[in-house]
C-alpha cells in the first residue's frame, strides 16, 4: 500500500488482516513508525499524560493537540493519521466540534479524528461527518471521562453497560463513522461488537477477537516505566537503555574522554 486510507482498514478488515496502530506525537519518532510500516498513527491525548506530564487527558488543548499532530504529519508517508479531538473542544455543542474538527484538519494536516462516547456526542459526530471529515468512534474506557467512573478499571463487566456500549457501537456506525477503538473490556464482549459492526474495531485492552489493535508508543517501547497495565505487552526496554546511554555519557564527560580528538575541529 502506498498511503494508508479509511477504506483500506475496511477492506483490511474484509480479508481479515489485522489493522496495527500506534500513538504518535512528534516528528522523529512518527518517522520511525511509519517507515516501519505501522498502519494508523494516532495522535492521541495520551500526550496531556506521556508528553506533558499530566495525571490525566483532560488539561491537553486544541492548540497542544494541533501542535503534535502538525509535527507527526509532517513525518508520515503512509499511515493514516488520525487526531485525538479533547476534552472540551466537542461535548455539549457540535457547531464547536465541528469548529475543532476543521481546526485539526487545517492546521494540522491529520486525516481523520477521534472522539470519545455515543449517544451523548451524536450529533457532535453527525456535524462533522457532514462535513467530510472520517471520525473514529472510541467506547469503553474513555479517559476524558474518568471523573464520571473514578477508576480505570476494567469497563462494560455488567449487562447494563454492555448493552450501552454495544448500542453505541452500532449508533457510531450508523451515523458514518469509520472505525472505533475499544478500550479495556472484557474480550468476548469485544469480539461480539467486532463481529456485528462492518468497520473496523480496534482494541486495547480488549482481546484478541477484534480487527485489530493500538497501544501507547511509549508505553509498548517501555519509555513509560510504572504503568504496568495487563494488556500492556513490552516490546523493547528503551527507557533502561536510555539510562545506561546517558550514565556512559555522564562518565565519559566527567573523565574527559568525550570528546575525543576525531571529535573535534
Ligand atoms: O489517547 C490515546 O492514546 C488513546 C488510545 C489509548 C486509544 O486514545
Ligand atoms: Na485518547
């Protein structure tokens, strides 16, 4: 493929290949994403957390959100990019999320956005389908609302909220949208969604049974080094390595060893 697109991951889906995704931020590490092939990078909240050193994804602007997505555009040849809309910036009025949905768009150059919940965004999701901008839908555990549950626990256990979220999930299709994340659910749960929805569901926390799957970059990368969620598989310690690279570098300029003759002019 050479540019990933919304109706790739569908066919992706259709020939039953998985759709892999990753959380980006910035310029040198999207590159490195996606010249590994990933498919979807999102630009995702996650940064109020990872980037910014928030406890959680509420405080992250539209300006911040815009500012990551413009550098991780600006490295990708091939996936498709996708924008966190936050907190704020589309509940409650969809003329705003529509204002917002056009601000990542421009000044951005990302290729679709994310929102957060179902019934309650319906017509936040309709405005800015209708205006041709891809949405992907995002239930479960859905951070910007972590005030409202008090925990990050797993979520839909009970009958109740299952059949909420299932629901939701065929609303978000109905109305247009591309694709949804599920996060932190039980998996058969997760399946059966992936199972009754034509668009791609894409999982974290959430099993095996659905088309696919995201995690944090930082977190998989073992940048992140004390959130140790289940879910979470860890893919290389690069925050070890980081340490010992600078140790070497702290020793190496304390001894004078660095820099070296080659090293200078
Ligand atoms: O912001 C984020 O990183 C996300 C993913 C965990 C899906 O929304
Ligand atoms: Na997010």
């Amino acid at each position: 493929i050479k540019k990933v697109t919304t109706h790739q991951l569908s066919a992706m889906k259709e020939r039953g290949e998985k759709i892999s995704m990753l959380t980006a931020y910035d310029y040198s590490m999207a590159k490195i994403l996606d010249g590994a092939g990933i498919d979807v990078l999102l630009v995702g909240d996650s940064a109020s957390n990872v980037m910014a050193g928030n406890e959680t994804t509420l405080p992250i602007t539209l300006d911040h959100m815009i500012y990551h997505a413009s550098s991780v555009v600006k490295a990708v040849d091939r996936a498709l990019v996708v924008v966190d809309i936050p907190f704020g910036s589309y509940q409650g009025s969809s003329s705003e999320a529509l204002r917002s949905a056009i601000r990542i768009m421009k000044e951005s150059g990302g290729h679709a956005v994310k929102v957060e919940g179902g019934e309650e965004i319906k017509e936040s999701v309709e405005r800015i389908l209708s205006a041709g901008v891809p949405v992907m839908g995002h239930l479960g555990l859905t951070p910007q609302s972590i005030y409202k549950f008090g925990t990050y626990t797993v979520r839909a256990k009970e009958e109740e909220e299952a059949n909420k979220l299932i629901a939701d999930a065929k609303l978000l299709e109905k109305l247009g949208c591309f694709a949804l994340v599920l996060e932190k659910i039980p998996s058969t749960l997760a399946e059966r969604v992936a199972k009754e929805l034509t668009i791609p569901v894409i999982g974290i926390g959430a099993g095996a049974g659905v088309d696919g799957q995201v995690l944090v970059v930082h977190d998989m990368l073992g940048i992140t080094q004390d959130f140790k969620p289940r879910f979470l598989r860890r893919y290389a310690d690069i925050g070890s390595m980081m340490t010992e690279a600078v140790h070497h570098y702290i020793s190496d300029v304390k001894s004078k060893d660095f820099p070296n003759e080659k090293e200078c002019y």
